[in-house]
C-alpha cells in the first residue's frame, strides 16, 4: 500500500525556517519523481519543487528558487523540503506527491504558518 505522510509544519517567524519531511511507504522513491506542492484556501494546488528520479535534477517554482531546497535520502525512502527566509505569503499547506505506477499518490498535508 503506497503512503505518503508529510511532517515538520508549525509556526515560525518571517525570515525563519522550516524542514518538511515525506516519508514513503510502499514503493521506492528513487525509482520515481517526488514533488512538493502547495494549495492556499480556495486556491489551486500548485507545485512548489521536484525532484526527478534519474540525476536528481531538481527544480522550483520561482516564488521559492533560492530559498528552498528539495531533496531525498533513498536509504531512509523520505524526501524533504529546506525551506529558508520564510514569509508570511508561505502560509499555506504543503503537500508531497509522488506517481508509483502512473498513479497519483498525495499525503495529508502539513500547515505552515508564517507569523510574528
């Protein structure tokens, strides 16, 4: 049974930083592309980062180039996101996503929330 669970959320001040986690079960991440996204209420979800599985290429959305960082260690089947100099417009829920066999697998989010 294919599992994505999401962690490291929580409240940090502007400028802070983060490190989510996504830890996969059920399948091998390296075999495939993992992604972070990230939806804001009433909004589309919209792709933050990923992280392809051949190379490791990885790339980001613009808002967050520069200051975030996807990454995984197989050894551990968890995928993570770096996220530095947060700002109150990352407050949002931030998704994993992965495609095991063509099918799309999401985990249970996890909110971050930006505030002094």
């Amino acid at each position: 049974q294919v599992q994505l669970v999401e962690s490291g959320g929580g409240l940090v001040q502007p400028g802070g930083s983060l490190r989510l986690s996504c830890a996969a079960s059920g399948f091998t991440i390296s075999d495939y592309a993992m992604s972070w996204y990230r939806q804001a209420p009433g909004k589309e979800r919209v792709l933050v980062a990923y992280i392809t599985s051949v190379g490791g290429i990885t790339n980001y959305a613009h808002s967050v180039k520069r200051r975030f960082t996807i990454s995984r260690d197989n050894t551990k089947n968890t995928v993570y996101l770096q996220m530095n100099s947060l700002k109150p417009e990352d407050t949002v829920v931030y998704y994993c996503k992965s495609r095991p066999w063509g099918l799309d697998y999401w985990g249970q989010g996890t909110q971050v929330t930006v505030s002094s």
